[in-house]
C-alpha cells in the first residue's frame, strides 16, 4: 500500500502530537460543559477515537453518516444522510468532528442542520482543512494542518474506500486515480 504513495504529507507522529494539543484546547473550552462530540462517518473514524481520549472531561459521543464523494475525487455538491443521530441536540454544546473539510458542502449541511435542530452551539474540529477546495464560505474552529491541493488519502481519508487504515496522511500516486 506504502507504494501506491507519492509521499507522506503528515507523519503519524505529527498527526498524534497534534491530537494531544487540540484535546487540551477542548478540554479547556468545555471544562464546565457536557458537549455533544459528533464524528462524521466514515472519514473521522480514526480522528474522532483518538480525540475523544485526549479529552478530560464528561463527554458524550455520537455518530452520523454522511457522504458527498461517492466514488469520484471530487465532490458532487450533494450531502446524502448515510445514518443520523440517536440524540436529541436541542440545547446540546455540539462539536462536529471531521477529518477533512474541502467544499465546505458536508459541514456547511450540519452545521444548518444542528442549528435548526436547535442546538445550542455547534463547533467544528477538523484534522485537515483544504482552503483551496472552498466552494461556500465556511472555516473550522479547530483546525489540525492545512493541506495543499492534492488528493489526500490516509488517517480515515479514502480513495474508493481504500487507504482509511494508514496512520499517516499520504499523498496517492496520480496513476493510481488517473484514467479510472
Ligand atoms: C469526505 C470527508 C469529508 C468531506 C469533505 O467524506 O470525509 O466528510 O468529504 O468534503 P467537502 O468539504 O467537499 O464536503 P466523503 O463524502 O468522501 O465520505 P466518507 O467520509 O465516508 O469518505
Ligand atoms: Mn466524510
Ligand atoms: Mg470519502
């Protein structure tokens, strides 16, 4: 699989040691809350269990699925609910965990969509952020590492569902996406 990399963009360790920080960042902003830590399915698997264990303090967690790729590199503009929450969000402190905001389409969809569901806040921790990709204006709270404009695989982030496993963020091989 180590292969089929151009190069490591981010080095497990990196990924880790940022992790520590923004855990510590969280547990002081909401030391006196109870948040909602929400991770988006399938991408912020990784992210999010590694997160919530660099965070002390009384937590709670849920999932939701969502996806917007399918199996293209680039976003079709459409969020389609994969699996929705099991909990109530009304006056909830939410923290939206993703691994990558790109677009901007996913979270800009849940971010409208907790409001309306009348959370009270709703924060967005991203471990990557990719500005060059925006196409609605929206920024993450939290952001671990910006990343240039390639496709980005690894640490949750797929390639046909390929490549979520890697401890690190690696950047694929153009040939490996090319003339699919
Ligand atoms: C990817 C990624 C983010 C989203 C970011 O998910 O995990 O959730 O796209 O892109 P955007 O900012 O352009 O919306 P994807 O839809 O591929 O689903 P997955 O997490 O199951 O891979
Ligand atoms: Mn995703
Ligand atoms: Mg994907």
């Amino acid at each position: 699989m180590h292969n089929e990399m151009k190069e490591v963009l981010i080095s497990a360790e990196a990924i880790q040691d940022k992790i520590e920080e923004l855990g510590a960042q969280l547990s002081e902003e909401y030391k006196d809350r109870f948040p909602l830590v929400i991770g988006v399915l399938k991408g912020a698997l990784p992210f999010m269990a590694d997160l919530i264990k660099r965070m002390d303090i009384h937590l709670e967690y849920d999932l939701m699925a969502v996806s917007s790729y399918g199996a293209s590199t680039v976003s079709s503009g459409e969020v389609k609910i994969i699996k929705d929450l099991d909990t109530s969000l009304e006056g909830r402190d939410v923290i939206i965990v993703e691994d990558i905001i790109d677009s901007g389409l996913t979270l800009s969809y849940l971010v409208q969509l907790f409001l309306h569901r009348k959370a009270k806040s709703v924060k967005i921790v991203t471990l990557l952020d990719k500005p060059t990709g925006r196409r609605v204006d929206i920024k993450p709270d939290l952001a671990g590492f910006i990343v240039p404009d390639a496709f980005v695989v690894g640490y949750g982030l797929d390639y046909i569902e390929r490549y979520r496993n890697l401890p690190y963020i690696g950047v694929l091989k153009p040939e490996i996406y090319e003339n699919k």
